[in-house]
C-alpha cells in the first residue's frame, strides 16, 4: 500500500524564482493538504484540495497556489521566490475532508 | 500568544523510563486532538487521534485531553531508543477538516 509520495526530495532554487512540488496522495485517499515546515518548528498549513478544489487556505500569500488533478495527485506552486520561503514542504492526504491527515516525507527547498 | 504551545525540549530519558508530553492550547474551538512522531528527514507519522476530553490508549502510548484545561498530554511506558523523535501534537476545529495546528515540537532521545 503505497503511502503519500512527494518529489523532488530536495530542490534548490535562487530568489525570484518560480518553484512547483508534487504529491501523489496515499492509495484510496482524495483530499491534499500542504504544509510549510520552517527549521525547528511545527508543520503551518497552506491550503487543502477536494475535488479539484481549494477548500481551505492558511495565512499564506498569493504566491502559494495550487492545483488537483482529476486523479487526486496535486502540486504546490510557489512565485517570486524568497530567502524565507526555504523549508520543508509537506503533503498530507485523507480520505474526504473529514479523517486523519497521513503526511510524505517532504520537499526541502533551499532559497538562495 | 501562539494558539498552541508545547515545550520544545530536548527531553533525554533513559531506557524503560515513562515520557510525559504536553501541549497548552488557547482556541476553545478545538476539537480533534493528534500526536505525531516525526523522525529526522522524514513527514510526520500519526500516532494518536483523539476527540474531545478523555483517555485513549494504544499500546505503550496513552493519549488524554482535559478541554476544561486546554491541555493534552500524550505518555509513552517502557520508552525505547528507537522512540527517539520529534513528537508534535496538532489539533483542529470540528470543521476546519484539514487545517491542522501544530505545536514547536518536542524533541526526545530515548538512550540505552
């Protein structure tokens, strides 16, 4: 039973970028949600993807987008990148909206 | 004030010992309370979930949240070195579904 995939596990990228991360959610789930892990600290969330959806957002700005493809798998979008934008970006999946989240093991970006 | 707070540690036991873990929270509108184990370059991996005040035990793990007090705790008996991680407790709303928030996390070795 595959679990919640993410790729790349590691990306460095330089200030003004543009970055896109990838998540296959865990078998028979349907809904992602995307976390931002900064060193030594607890997972912030992003937003949540059901049905092709955005269904929930954090306190995050519009550079952070996202998208979910027909077959529950989505990507997390970052423009204009900054020094600050470097952790661990999580994915986690559920079945529907309401069940316990079931996380990958991230994408560490680096910002330089 | 951050809406969850949880002693960042390092906390070392020795082998055997009970662990005692903890989080404060301010928002009454949560419901759903999880502990995760995160070990190091991995997601974080659910251990318990729990709803509302009460007790729940699963295996050497105890999970127990007193929302009179804003404060759940999770024990881990007979602690083991391969306990050793970071362990986070999140909770949520009763809708808020996919919108987790996590504490710092806190860090435990567990040594021989």
């Amino acid at each position: 039973d595959a679990g919640v995939t993410q790729s790349p596990t590691h990306l460095i990228k330089t200030r003004g970028q543009q970055v896109t991360l990838r998540c296959s959610p865990k078998s028979g789930h349907d809904t992602v949600s995307w976390y931002q892990q900064a060193l030594g600290q607890g997972p912030q969330f992003i937003f949540q993807y059901y049905e092709e959806e955005e269904r929930q957002r954090g306190n995050f700005p519009d550079r952070f987008s996202g998208h979910q493809f027909p077959n529950y798998s989505s990507e997390l979008n970052v423009n204009a990148l900054l020094l600050g934008d470097s952790a661990l970006y999580l994915c986690a999946s559920s079945l529907k909206v309401n069940s316990p989240l079931h996380f990958g093991n991230g994408t560490r970006l680096t910002v330089t | 004030q951050k809406e969850v707070e949880q002693d960042p540690g390092p906390l070392s036991v020795p082998e055997g010992a009970i662990v005692s873990l903890n989080c404060t929270y301010s928002n009454s509108a949560f419901q759903y309370f999880m502990w995760y184990r995160q070990y190091s370059r991995k997601g974080p991996e659910l251990l318990m979930y729990t709803y509302s005040s009460g007790n729940k035990e699963d295996g050497r793990f105890t999970a127990q949240v007193d929302k009179s007090s804003k404060y759940i705790s999770l024990f881990i008996r007979d602690s083991q070195p391969s306990d050793s991680a970071t362990y986070l407790c999140a909770m949520r709303g009763g809708t808020s579904y996919g919108k987790l928030t996590f504490g710092q996390g806190t860090i435990l070795t567990v040594h021989p």
